[in-house]
C-alpha cells in the first residue's frame, strides 16, 4: 500500500511526539510510524527529572546548565548546541507544564525540583535543585502529555510498522518503506519530510534498561547506505541498574540522599569526587563502582556488585518521591529499600552518539555538514552533539523536547517548499526481497542464540573500560557474528503478527550499531567521558579533541573521517568534582 | 525447576478454533513469566505471539491473563504463581493472534473522554501554580499506563463493549479533579451517557487487576459523585 504526509516521523517517543507536533503546528500534514503502540516507547522508562535551570528551589541560571553539560560531555559537547539547549529547556519545561503535565510542587505552587548528578551551582561548587520531577515517573507524564496533545490535534498513527528502508535518491529523502506487523503487507510511503526519532540501541549488550525493542534500526539503516554515525564509541552505562538485571533505579536516588556503599559500608565516592560524590557525572560513578569490584571491595557472595543505601532517608521520601524504583526493588529482587539497601551495577543505558545533525536537526552526510534536504533526526537516535562524550542525568528528557521541537519545526518549514517526489515501483524491492528472503530461508543459526552471543561480545568487550586488545577481539567476534547473521532461520513463516521475523530483522540492525561502537572505540585511542580507554588513560585534546564519523563502506570496511568541536566560552579543563 | 505453561493459542486466520497449548520450562523462582514466554519463543516455538517493550512494568505492552488474572507479564514473577502456570489474552478485545488483541477499541474509548488539559485561558508566561495538596488529589491517576487490565477485567465489559471501561475513567478523572482543567462539563457527556460511568457495578475486579496499584473503582465513585452533585 501507498501513502503520503508532507512529513513523516519515525519513532513515538519522545522527541517523535515533540516533533510531530511542531510540524503540525507548522501547517503540515503529519503522520507517525511507530514500531510500537502509542505510549509504549521508552521515554516513559525515565524517572528522575528532566533539568531546567527554573531556579524554583534555589538560584540557578542557564549558563551554569550550559557549563555542567559542557563539562559533564568531558569537552566534547558542541557548545552552541549546550548554550541552545540550556536556555530553550526552561521554556520547554514550561511549555510541558503548560500542556498539562503533572509536575510535583513546590509549597508555593511552583514546580518542584531535585538534585541531579553533575548538576551544579556557580560552575562546579555543588549540587543544584534542577530536575523538575514527577516522583520517578516524569518520562511516563511526559511521554502521556505529548501523546494527550496528539489526541487533542487528531495527528495520524501508523502503530506496529517497522521501517524497513529510507528512501535516498540523488542526495535527497524521498519517503519510506515500512513492514506493518499485523498484516505482514510492505508499505511505501511518501514523504516531504521525514524525522527520524526512534531511540538508542541499549539492547546491543547483555545487561541493559533499554526495552527489548531498542534496537538502533534506523542508524542501522542509514550506516548501511554508507552514511556517517558520529561518536559512537561513547555510550553511557547508567550507574545504578538493579543487579543482576540491569532494570534503571533513578539517579534521583541518590539526588533525594542515596549513598553508593562499597563492602565495608564505605561511601566509596568520596574518595573519586570529594565535592559532590554520588552525584558526580554517570561516567565517573560507573567507573569508580567496576573498580571497587576489581579491586575486592564489592558485595555479594562473588563480591559482584555494590548497594544503593536509601535505609537513612525517611519512608515517606521513598514512598512519595521514589515510588516507581522501590516497587522494583521489592518485586525482582525481593529488597525494601526503606529497610535494606539495593544491590546495584552499572547498566547500559544511553548512546550519546548517533546520527549526526544541525541545530535544527538536520541530517549531515559527511565531515563538511552537507545536509541530506528533507531528512532530520533528533532524540536519543541523533547526535547534535550536546551530550559530547558523556551525557548529564535529565539531559536526555531536555533533549528530546528542544532538539524535537527544532526538528518539527524545521522540517515543517522545509515541506511548506517542497513538492512530493514520485517513487518507481521498484523502491520497495529490496525491503520485500530482504523479508522475503529471511522468511523462507531455512538457516540453522537461531535468532536468539546469536543476539545473546552478540550481547555477550558486547558486554565483555565494548563497556565500560575498554584496551585495544579486548575491543580488537571484540572486532573480531562481531565479524564471526555477522558471517553467522547470513545463515539464520525463523521457524514462523506467517504473515501475521510474526514478531519472530521482526526479531531477525532488528538482530541485523544491532549488528550493525555495534559495529559501528566497537570499531569507533578502537580508533580513538584516548580516555574522554564514556569512553575509558585503560591502554589510554588521559584525554588527548591535543589530537582528539573533535567528533568521530564512522562510515561503512561498499564491501563492508568500516572508515572514519571527523569533525570539529564547536568551542566557545568554556576552555576544555581538566575534569574533577 | 520445571515449569507447566498452558497457554491459550489461536490465530483468526487458520483452520484451528482456539486451543491450549502446554510447554515445560526450565526456570528459576524469581523468573517473570515474560522470561518464560521468551524460552518458549526463542528456544521451543518461534511462532507464538505476544507484545512487550520495557520488562519492567512501566510501557503497559504486556497485560495478559495469568493463572485467572490480569497482570502484566513482566510483573508476574513464577515464585508467586507456581509450577503450574495459565496464560490467556486479555478478555473483551478481538484476538489478533495468541496473546496479541486489537487495541483499537481500547484507545477509542480513550479519546472519547477527551484525555488532554483543557483550558482555554491564556496561560502565564511562567508555570500554572498549582498547591501541592490540589497535585495530590488526583496523583495515583496519573500512574496509569494504559495497559487495559483493568477495562479488560471488568466483567459490565465483556458483556457490553461499548462500556467506556475502568481505564478510560481514570484518565478522565485524571483531568476533571486537575485544578488547572476546565474540561469537566465536556467530559460530563460522554461520561454521563449511557455507555458511560453508570454502567459500573462497583465488582472491583479493574482496582484487583491494576498493575499500577491505582484505586480504580474508587476514582469512578469520585466521577460518579462529581456528575451526580455537578461538582464543576
């Protein structure tokens, strides 16, 4: 079936929600093609907040938030994107607000905000109130709000298709080509516009709080047409995942009070980030909590792990402000933590690398930012880059409602020019050719043994510190991987609902993403945010100050080529807290 | 140990009518019967189908009957359910196939109550202030994942469809007792009509099946008395 919007997004989280709204409000028609239902995806996993320098608590200003995210991306960040993002979240906060969004308050009705890691007053003194919240649930309101507001605007919804392909002829985004789940039928649809926000890839290693359907489908998809992905070598493992399962306990855990104990009881960060310990940026915490495991010091009959202490905080602050984390607690582990602490280690958790765009959340092609007209990303799927090497706790909330917003609107601004393309018959071939064939083939490798053998590459080679000999191995394994990936088998051969076969489909796509990350991780040979590099320990400005672009080309090798950082009032430091 | 799993298999395009079938899985106490559906899938029977996303019990995807009850597949852990373990589709929605029902009418429901802020006035250039005691009022409301447990445990639903259900009700109290809204009297219609708040018969099965822990059937007492009284 054939269809047709003057702009197109791909995701309904979010950033795709956010979007989609701006863009019909920009006068264009609009429709979202979701691989799940509406309120399904993964912005409604987030807990603790998402931070504006509102200064409802205590003094604040947008440019202390503009150096923390400078500062906590370990340099990396673009710091016009940072110096945008600081001063448009305030009045995205509001905006939310506006739409209805149930914030918790403060006595004097103003909305209410916490502590957040790395989040700080007067440039690095200490800890300041910026999250706005609602109890650990604020992606939940957020993502509820935006899909309210889409209710209210009657926007069309495409729910259970997954795109297959994007249509890219002679440099320009013509349309897609999606896979409707419950049918089975291909779709081609045409597109003045098209927005990509479908999210990260989390799942591409063992122990994550991503959902089973983040799969990084569209970075895929664009890697393969040899398009750039930029500094994919930086992915965020989240400090506090519920051990051994990896679910997201809320860094406003410890924003509320919550100390990192070690074996001994000790409050271990004290000694990695004597200023403002367990709020110190993720990437430091991850760290500091897989050393103290290293160096004997964790917890557990294996000494595996270490715990969440929230025993001293008063029960009503868990029972009110921290509801969601608790019941988790208590259901997969069987712990209260109003009476013991949680076993937690970090879990993979957020890619601050993605596919590379403008301000305005256009798509670039290549290191001289020519733009692909007509396509535009935002959201954890795309890398402006605000979060350089290392994202900041409630920066990510921020992001998709700033960063969407300038994409809807761009994009909606770009349609009012535009005129459809016509798309042969033939667009949607190789898409039908590539469900066929993975339908039919009769492989002996199952889907599910080789993603765990992916996950497994993935975690024991590519997370949190990484040397040139486990990351080449890594490499290594992942060629093997894809070798295998060509002779899988799906016993579902249906055409409806055969979630297996979609199963197979998103396999490829982390192949790809993790590709991408392993090979970007080996190539840069310094340790910056995320990216911690035991053979090289320091971060190397003088050489390595500037984005990766990863590039597949034809035949499959895997090339980089880079990108300025865009500097400006804050001098890369040295980075302690 | 081994766990029995019947589940309730049926896709409305084949030849066989709906049928039961039973798998042995190797699990552990703390395993969530999502985990075991993902053994059968990935390691027995490639073709069974049911939706999920999270895990974790926040995207609302996996709302199934489990051993005679609505729950969430991911928050049914097999230490509280036994080694011997029922799954069937949520009641009152079309099977699409297995454990995957149409949505549809569902989120139709939904919209009618008008599930959005409505308030006209120009708002303040900062935020609504809105007291801490007023946000409270309606929080549990707001915990609400759309998941259908509770609408497809209500048994005024299964006999009549077009019930707009427990789960639309929430969110419309959601809105109604949000001191910033002034949608009420609109939501009053399709609320008050005869497919509406009366059809409830107070069986509490939605406030039994709600994963979220909301007083479901007592925020439909709260519209009920809200209509009944014009309280807005």
């Amino acid at each position: 079936m054939a269809h047709q919007h003057d702009v197109i997004v791909v995701g309904a989280g979010g950033s795709g929600l956010t979007s989609a709204l701006y863009a019909a409000k920009g006068g264009a028609d609009v429709a979202v093609v979701t691989k799940l239902y509406p309120t399904r995806s993964h912005t409604g996993a987030a807990q603790g907040g998402i931070g504006a320098a509102l200064g409802n608590v205590e003094e604040d200003h947008w440019e202390w938030h503009m150096f923390d995210t400078i500062k906590g991306g370990d340099y990396l960040t673009d710091q016009d994107a940072a110096e945008i993002f600081a001063k448009e979240v305030i009045e995205a906060v509001i905006e939310l607000e506006h739409m209805g969004l149930p914030f918790d308050r403060l006595p004097s009705g103003k909305i209410a905000q916490r502590r957040f890691g790395g989040h700080t007053k007067e440039y690095g003194k200490a800890a300041v109130h910026r999250a706005a919240h609602a109890a650990d649930r604020t992606g939940h309101m957020i993502l509820q709000t935006l899909y309210q507001q889409c209710v209210k605007h009657n926007l069309t919804f495409y729910n259970e298709f997954h795109v297959l392909d994007v249509i890219l002829e002679d440099g320009v985004a013509k349309g897609l080509v999606a896979y409707e789940l419950a049918t089975g039928e291909i779709h081609t649809f045409k597109a003045k516009a098209i927005i990509i926000a479908s999210g990260g890839y989390g799942r591409a290693w063992k122990v994550t709080s991503n959902a089973y359907t983040l799969t990084g489908d569209l970075q895929a998809i664009l890697y393969r047409k040899g398009l750039p992905l930029e500094d994919m070598e930086f992915y965020q493992f989240h400090p506090t995942g519920l051990f051994p399962l990896g679910i997201l306990l809320t860094e406003g855990a410890r924003g509320e009070g919550g100390i990192l104990r070690n074996d001994s009881g000790e409050r271990f960060m004290e000694r990695y980030a004597p200023t403002i310990k367990d709020l110190a940026p993720r990437d430091m915490v991850a760290r500091a909590m897989y050393l103290e495991v290293r160096e004997g010091r964790g917890v557990g009959p294996r000494k595996d792990h270490v715990l969440l202490d929230l025993t001293h905080l008063p029960p009503e602050t868990i029972h009110k402000k921290l509801p969601d984390i608790s019941e988790f607690a208590q259901i997969y582990l069987g712990v209260d933590p109003t009476k013991q602490p949680v076993p937690v280690m970090p879990t993979a958790h957020y890619a601050m690398g993605g596919i590379p765009t403008t301000l305005w959340g256009e798509v670039i092609a290549d290191d001289s930012n020519t733009i692909i007209p007509g396509l535009y990303a935002a959201g954890e799927v795309a890398c402006v880059s605000l979060h350089g090497a290392n994202r900041l706790g409630t920066n990510s909330l921020g992001d998709l409602v700033v960063f969407g917003r300038r994409a809807g609107i761009a994009a909606a601004k770009f349609a009012k020019s535009a005129e459809f393309y016509d798309l042969s018959p033939e667009v949607s071939g190789p898409s039908r050719e590539r469900v066929e064939r993975l339908r039919n083939q009769s492989g002996k490798e199952s889907v599910a043994s080789l993603r765990t053998a992916l996950q497994q590459t993935m975690q024991d080679y590519a997370s949190v510190f990484r040397t040139e000999e486990l990351l080449a191995r890594g490499a290594e394994e992942l060629k093997e991987l894809f070798e295998r990936y060509r002779y899988i088998g799906v016993q579902d051969k249906g055409e409806r609902y055969n979630t297996e076969l979609v199963e197979a489909i998103e396999l490829g796509y982390l192949l790809e993403v993790s590709e991408a990350t392993v090979h970007s991780a080996l190539n840069r040979r310094e340790s910056r945010g995320a990216h911690a590099r035991e053979d090289y320990p320091e971060r190397d400005d003088k050489n390595w100050l500037k984005h990766t672009l990863v590039f597949k080309q034809e035949g499959g090798k895997v090339c980089f080529r880079y990108k300025p950082v865009v500097l400006g009032k804050f001098e890369p430091k040295a980075r302690t807290y | 140990m081994q766990v029995t799993l019947k589940i309730l298999r049926y896709d409305p395009n084949g030849a066989a009518k709906p049928h039961w079938q039973t798998y042995q899985v190797e699990s552990e106490p703390m395993d969530r019967v999502l985990d075991l559906l993902h053994k059968i899938k990935y390691f027995q029977d490639g073709t069974l189908a049911f939706r999920r996303s999270c895990g974790h019990g926040i995207c609302g995807s996996d709302a199934m009957l489990i051993n005679g009850r609505n729950r969430l597949a991911c928050k049914a852990l097999v230490k509280d359910l036994g080694p011997s373990i029922t799954v069937e589709p949520i009641r009152g929605l079309p099977v699409k196939k297995d454990l995957v029902v149409d949505m549809d009418p569902f989120f139709d429901a939904y919209r009618a109550v008008k599930p959005y802020l409505i308030n006209d006035e120009p708002p303040p250039e900062r935020e609504r202030l809105q007291s801490p005691e007023d946000r409270e009022i309606f929080d549990a409301s707001t915990k609400c994942i759309l998941c259908a447990a509770c609408t497809t445990s209500c048994p005024v639903f299964w006999v009549n469809g077009t019930y707009v259900g427990p789960a639309a009700i929430v969110q419309a109290h959601r809105f109604i007792f949000d001191s910033r809204d002034r949608g009420a009297r609109e939501r009053f219609q399709a609320l008050g009509a005869s497919t509406g708040v009366w059809r409830c018969r107070t069986a509490y099965n939605c406030t039994e099946a709600c994963p979220r822990e909301i007083p479901v059937t007592q925020a439909i007492e709260e519209v009920k008395r809200a209509i009944l009284f014009d309280k807005f």
